[in-house]
C-alpha cells in the first residue's frame, strides 16, 4: 500500500511543479488563465496533502 501512495505522491508532485513551471515561464497569461491555474494547482496539493497524512498511518 505504501508504494501505491509514493507512486501517487510521486504523480501529484510531478504535476504540480509542470503546472507552476507553465504559470511562472509565461508572461502572457490571462487573469482567468491564472486563476484556472491556481485553483488547479490547490487541488493537487490537497492531494498530496492527503496522501502524505494517509501515508503517516
């Protein structure tokens, strides 16, 4: 079970720092476009979030 949580601990970070890396390497973004971003990128650090403590026990 562990293994399966590092996987996706794994997976969630991956995506969270490609979607931060898309936010800060463009300048032209739209307001809407970073807002899109942003609550995007709180999800996926809610899953890990979770994942971590799920890991804990």
């Amino acid at each position: 079970m562990s293994s399966q949580i590092d996987k996706a601990i794994e997976y969630y970070t991956f995506k969270s720092n490609e979607l931060l890396n898309f936010v800060n390497s463009n300048s032209n973004l739209s307001v809407d476009k970073i807002i899109e971003c942003g609550s995007e990128l709180a999800v996926l650090e809610n899953k890990i979030t979770a994942l971590e403590v799920a890991k804990e026990n």
